[in-house]
C-alpha cells in the first residue's frame, strides 16, 4: 500500500470506499494518508467500522469518489464493472494474469481500457487468506495495481520495484527520480513503437 500511495497519491480521490476491506490492509493506510475511507466485506475479519455488505449487491455511498480494493480474484471482473459505472476512479490490486489472460476478460478490457496499470517488477509477500494458520512464504504470482481514472488519458503499462519506493536509502527523491526515469523511458518506447 505504501508504494501504491506513492505512485497514486496525485490521483487518489478524498473519499474512497474500500469493498473487499478484510482485515484493513488497505483501509488503515488510506486513512492515514488523509483519506476518508468507507470499509465493507462479506464478513467481519476485525476492522472496527467495517460494514458487513456484499459489495456486488450494494449501491454506491453517497459521496464516493473512488474504489480501492484487492477483489477476490473469481470476482474482480464483477467488482470492476460495477465500480467503474458507478465511481470516476477505481484501483484493484489484482494478479496479473488477470489482465493478461482470459479471452472474454480480455474483450471486455479492451472495450474497458484501464488509464493505468503498475506492474510490481518484484514478488510480494505471500498475501495468506484470514486466519491462516500454516507457513508464510513468498508469492509465486505476480500483482499489479490497474486503474481505471474516468477522463484521464490512458498510459502505457508500467513496472514498479516497491522496494526502492520504500527504501529509506533511496529516500524519497531518488525514488520519485527512479519512477520518473522508468516513465520516460515507457513513453519513449510507446512513442516509438
């Protein structure tokens, strides 16, 4: 979350509504950052404030102007359609394979192109269900952030390392330049072809 908050913070709407909110990995930095963050699930997994809600059976809260959320992945298809109809901005940590494979998925995503997609150059943490109880490890599946920003121009795909995002040696500065150099060099191949 911190380096999606890094990469997205220009772009990040005031009033976001967290819908798959789990345990508040997303919720709880969001927050922090400023945001005024509406959390819901299926179930109750220990968030205070949390509403018990099936997400794909709700109406939008008034005032929300953004949805930011890791969607069960059988569901994210679901979870897109219904929040890029309903909100100007919409994030979904997915793996992704979810936006590379899949024929139907992929019509509909070309008929829906996201405004931005961060593909992490490096595995994250293994992501264990609630209440999971067996081994950590890491993960074998690769994840990216995919945005959908109503009005925005789309950009080209682009890769990010959270672990220089977050590293108090590269400090904020050569990070940032980091970022901005990996963009520069993404538009130039765009451009290029």
């Amino acid at each position: 979350m911190e380096a999606f908050l890094r990469l997205e913070t220009n772009h990040l709407p005031f009033c976001i509504w967290e819908p798959a909110a789990g345990d508040g990995a997303i919720v709880k930095p969001l927050r922090k950052a400023g945001n005024i963050v509406f959390a819901s699930d299926i179930a109750d997994y220990g968030l205070g404030g949390c509403q018990i809600a099936d997400y794909l059976r709700t109406p939008v809260i008034d005032g929300v102007e953004g949805i930011v959320t890791n969607p069960p992945y059988q569901l994210a298809e679901e979870f897109a359609k219904k929040a890029i109809a309903e909100v100007p901005y919409v994030a979904l940590f997915v793996r992704t394979n979810w936006v590379m494979e899949g024929a139907a998925r992929g019509k509909w995503l070309d008929a829906h192109p996201p405004t931005r997609e961060w593909r992490s150059a490096q595995r994250f943490p293994m992501m264990h269900r609630h209440g999971w109880k067996g081994p950590r490890s890491t993960s074998n599946t690769p994840y990216a952030w995919i945005i959908w920003q109503r009005g925005a121009p789309q950009e080209v795909a682009r890769r990010f390392y959270w672990r220089e995002l977050l590293s108090p040696a590269s400090g904020p500065g050569l990070a940032r330049e980091k970022l901005e150099r990996g963009i520069a060099d993404a538009r130039r191949i765009e451009h290029h072809g």
